[in-house]
C-alpha cells in the first residue's frame, strides 16, 4: 500500500541549514524578543531596539557557522552591530549562510505597547538572499491560493503596475470570494491614500496598521488569518523576510526599489539630493537607474533553496502572542518557524529559572 508524502521523508529531506540552524534559530528571536519585552511601553524605542539587537547578535555568535549580515540594522557607519556585511557565528564549523534579520520589527509598536511587534530573521545558502539597501520596496503580497489560480489562468496574473481592482479581482477569484469580502492590509502613510482610496471604491475592506507589515504579508498564506493582500511600499529589508516566509509557505510577492523622496512625493531636489547620496551606495549592490525599477519576484528576492524563517512575537498580534514576563526572569515566547522542506511550527516556550518559585502552568 502506498502513503502520502510522510513526516520522516520531509523531515529527512530537509537540508543542511534547516537541519542544523532551525531549531537554533527559534532561540535567536526569542532571545531578542525577550530582551525586547521588558522595554514594552516605555516609550524608548530606540533602546528597546538597542537590547533586542545585542541578544541576537549574542546569540548568533553561539552557532556553529559563517554567517554574513545581508539585511540588517544598515550600512556599517550607521549601525554598531549587526549592520551589512558583518560577520556572525563562530566561523570554526558550520554551513556558509547569507542572513536577514529584524531584531524588533516594529520598534514604536513596542516602545508604546501596541499590538504587532516581533522578532525576526531568516537564513539562506550563500547569495540564497537579495542584497538589498536601506531603502523602501513597493510590494503586493499574496497566498499561495492565488499562485495555484495563477498556474491555473496564465492570462491572470496579479501586476504591480496594474489598477488596484485587476488585482483584487484575480485575488477574489483564487479564494472564491467576493471582492467585498477581502481584507487588504497597507501601511497608514500618506503616500498611501491614493491606493486606500481605490481598494475601498473596488469595494474590499483596509485594515491601516502604523507599523509591521511584515507579518501580515505572511499572513496571507495563512489560511484563516483574515488578511488576504499586502499592498504597498515600507522597508526593502521587511520585503526580503517576508519573501522568505513565501518562500517557504508557497505564496508570492512582487516588488520594486523605491527611493524614499520617490515613495513620500517629494520636490525633484530633495529627490535628485537623495539620488546622490544614495546611488553610489546601491551601485556597489549592483543597482542602477537602468535597473532600480525592475519588479523583483519570490525567486529573485530569496533565490535560496535552503531557506529558514523564524518569528517571536515581542507584542501579541493577529498571528503570534507577545512574551509574558512571569519574575525572576522567567518568560513565555510564542514564535512562528518554517524551512524549504515544508515543515512549520508554532512553538510555545516557557523559561522557568525556580522550578519551585514559578511552577509550569498552562494559564
């Protein structure tokens, strides 16, 4: 008798990186979401920021690898760790890995205790990761039921130049639904209002978030999570992770380098004056005006095979709960991991430092 695909087949199929690194990477942003949440509502982003960031670059320092910063906290004069191009791990063993980290994505959700924040990171083979710059990417995310409708109707594909209603349409008809029943999350931005407008006149509802599109965007190839579309643009290095989660989960992202002056509207000189200061640096990436404006597909932004992701919530959202402080250093961590062997995992994790003091409780 023959049997569907097993646990131990995709497990075993799993490679060197998502063996070896996975479940040590759900440490990694648990660590820096603890660190976080002791700083929830404070008001101090940037020091919230600052303790989530030393905990992960600690811990990566832990594993047995040679791991290079592709999207991190910035170029090296303006970041202290974890900035592009550092090296993290040991450097003694271990597989060559190119990662993408977010130490506390969402940083003023954090410091004023609002809902979505997160640690988060993911890791590829070498150049398994899109070498991005500190800039913004304009995006539309999907699920994977709308990749299937894609495959399905090659004439309908979604289409990051095309009108807001062509895209819901083809998202509508992938899911079975009707246009006024999906559920499109966009960043709460001026430069915004435009697209907010026309979802609303094509007759789809807008969940506005102030900060964190990022797991929203993964959200959308989670079956009942309510979010069914991520539009437009925030940063390239959130786009590069979110991809990650795409790539593992079967969804689909399209995006485009943006600079900033372009995305907000500003006056030609502030643009031309960012160009300036900006284009040297992304000439080195390999980008230039003939080629910043090509739209980047799943592949091209995480062109890995051996792709990790992992999340922690920091602040409790619509996928993961934010950490519990329990005393004494004790803690509960919710997190989110998946690898390119299709394996996920939601992993609830208690830290107990007193057996005696805080016995483990389910409530």
């Amino acid at each position: 008798m023959t049997h569907p695909k097993t646990a131990e087949e995709m497990i075993n199929g799993a490679g060197p990186i998502e063996s070896n690194l996975l479940p040590r990477l759900l440490h990694v942003t648990e660590a820096a979401a603890i660190a976080a949440s002791y700083q929830i509502g404070r008001g101090e982003k940037d020091f919230c920021d600052q303790v989530s960031v030393e905990a992960m670059r600690r811990m990566l320092n832990c594993l047995d690898m040679k791991g290079i910063i592709k999207i991190g906290e910035g170029e090296r004069d303006e970041a202290p760790m974890l900035f592009i191009g550092e090296k993290v791990g040991t450097w003694k063993e271990g597989v060559e890995v190119d990662i993408a980290v977010d130490p506390l994505e969402g940083t003023n959700l954090a410091a004023n205790g609002i809902p979505g924040a997160i640690a988060v990171m993911a890791m590829a083979e070498r150049d398994g990761l899109f070498h991005g710059p500190d800039i913004y990417m304009d995006k539309i995310v999907v699920g994977p039921q709308v990749v299937k409708y894609e495959k399905e109707h090659p004439d309908e594909r979604i289409d990051l130049d095309a009108p807001v209603l062509h895209n819901l349409r083809i998202v509508a008809k992938a899911l079975d639904r009707s246009i006024d029943e999906l559920v499109v999350v966009i960043l709460e931005r001026t430069r915004h209002e435009q697209k907010i407008k026309e979802i609303r006149e094509a007759g789809a509802r807008v969940n506005l978030v102030s900060d964190g599109d990022l797991m929203p965007g993964v959200a959308t190839a989670i079956r009942g999570s309510g979010v069914h579309m991520v539009l437009g643009s925030g940063g390239s290095g959130e786009a590069v992770l979110t991809a990650a989660a795409l790539k593992c989960l079967g969804g689909k992202i399209l995006a485009r380098l943006v600079l900033p002056s372009v995305a907000n509207g500003k006056s030609d000189e502030a643009i031309a004056k960012e160009k300036a200061e900006k284009m040297p640096r992304l000439e080195k990436m390999g980008i230039t005006e003939k080629n910043i404006n090509d739209v980047l597909d799943t592949e091209r932004l995480v062109p890995g095979k051996d792709v990790i992701f992992a999340a922690t919530g920091v602040t409790s959202g619509s996928v993961l709960n934010g950490v519990s402080l329990f005393g004494e250093g004790d803690s509960r961590a919710h997190s989110l991991t998946m690898g390119s062997s299709g394996v996920v995992k939601f992993t609830d994790t208690i830290y107990i430092h007193d057996k005696e003091a805080n016995v483990l409780r389910f409530r």
